[in-house]
C-alpha cells in the first residue's frame, strides 16, 4: 500500500477511494473536521456477524452491526477499533465499498466471508476486490486459551492437525499465540480474493503506542476511528 503517515494516521488516496487508517489521534470530531467533504457514518459495533447497507442518510452511531457497505460517493464507513482487525473492501466496477470491524468473534462468525457474499449479491466478483487490512493486534501479543483458538480455527473449516498448527504457537497446554492476520487472509483466500489484491499494514496495535490497545491497556483504552470512502 503507498500509505501517508498524518497526524491522524495512515491515509490512501487514489483517484477512486480514501482510506485512513486511523490511530490515537483519530477520533470522530477531528476527523470531521479533517475532512469535511465526507460523511463519516459508524455503525455501534457488538461483535457480531451483521452486514448492512449504509445510506447517505443512514444516522451515525445508531444501527446496530459490524460491517457496512455502500455505493454512494462520498459517504465514509467509518470501524472503530483498539486490536480488532480493520478491514476496507473496493470493487472498481461496480464501485462498492465495506468497511468492517473484526474482532476474534467477528472472524470466527467469519463476518468477512459473509461480507464478501454480500457484495457479491451486488454483482461485485471476489477477483475483482481490492482488500485493505489496517493495524490490529500481531501474533505474539495475541494471548489466548485454546477455546477461544479452536472458535477461530474452526471458521476455516476442518484442517489437519500440521495444518491447524500453522497458525498458532504453544505457551502452555492451555495457551496459545494466535496468528489472526494469518486467519483472516486464509478466510480471503478460501472467498476468492486474489492475494495480489490484498494488502496488508503490519504494525501491532498492543506495542506501537500510536495506537489505542484493549489489551494493552484495559478499561483505560480508548478508540481509533479508521474508514473507507468513495470519491469518483
């Protein structure tokens, strides 16, 4: 990705679409500010596996959901995050763009799998999507009990056990560092989007301290607002 560092993180412009990926700084009134020729719109995430249409009326911070998607210039879909995995799709044909908030339940429900249906019911073919995947936490911050491992392992249908083992390390017999990002783009994959077409921030927000981190810091750790937009 050809990404400018800015003040409120890491931006992408093309002559079709806007991405900022955002981090501490990036919070919804600056950032409306930063950009007043765009309607930012944010959906009240609850880890969960629902997909929906945003409008450019559609109200901000209201509807219930994790992921969104829209046709309209203009309108920017806003995620929020502190660890869970930013994702932004575009189709250059048919103009469609989603933005989606991927928490590990989010990836285990395989919300963006389900996405990409979605987008597809809009005649936009997973080849032809271009995906963008923003800071979120790495594999050796990500600290987990194998139940919670094998919730996400299982959303990539059955695998042998070397197979299973590819995307995980062993701490204990209880514990595990989990690879997501790996996850995630084995969930592109099995969707039919290219890995040309896939692009990829490598920065983990529980040690970069630009970035707000639930695991890091807990109940003190606030929120960075990323999103996509439409401008031609």
């Amino acid at each position: 990705m050809n990404l400018t560092e800015t003040a409120w993180g890491y931006e992408l412009k093309t002559e079709e679409i806007t991405i900022l990926f955002g981090a501490m700084k990036a919070q919804t009134a600056d950032l409306r500010k930063a950009f007043p020729d765009l309607k930012l719109t944010r959906l009240k995430q609850i880890h969960s596996d629902a997909i929906l249409e945003t409008h450019p009326l559609s109200p901000d911070y209201e509807i219930l959901g994790d992921a969104h998607w829209t046709k309209a210039k203009n309108l920017a879909l806003g995620v929020i995050t502190a660890d869970c995995v930013p994702v932004f799709l575009f189709d250059s044909k048919t103009k469609i763009i989603a933005g989606i908030h991927a928490g590990w339940r989010g990836v285990a429900s395989k919300i963006i799998p389900k996405t990409i249906e979605k987008l597809s019911a809009q005649s936009s073919a997973p080849q032809d999507l271009q995906v963008f995947i923003g800071p979120h936490i790495q594999k050796n911050s990500f600290e987990i009990g194998i139940d919670v491992r094998d919730q996400i392992l299982s959303s990539l249908g059955p695998l042998s056990p070397d197979e299973r083992h590819e995307y995980f390390d062993d701490i204990s017999k209880d514990k595990v560092l989990l690879d997501l990002h790996k996850v995630v783009l084995t969930q592109l994959n099995q969707s039919g989007v290219s890995p040309e077409n896939t692009h990829s921030l490598y920065i983990d927000t529980v040690k970069d301290s630009r970035f707000h981190s639930y695991r890091r810091d807990k109940e003190k750790a606030g929120r960075q607002v990323s999103f996509i937009c439409r401008t031609s």
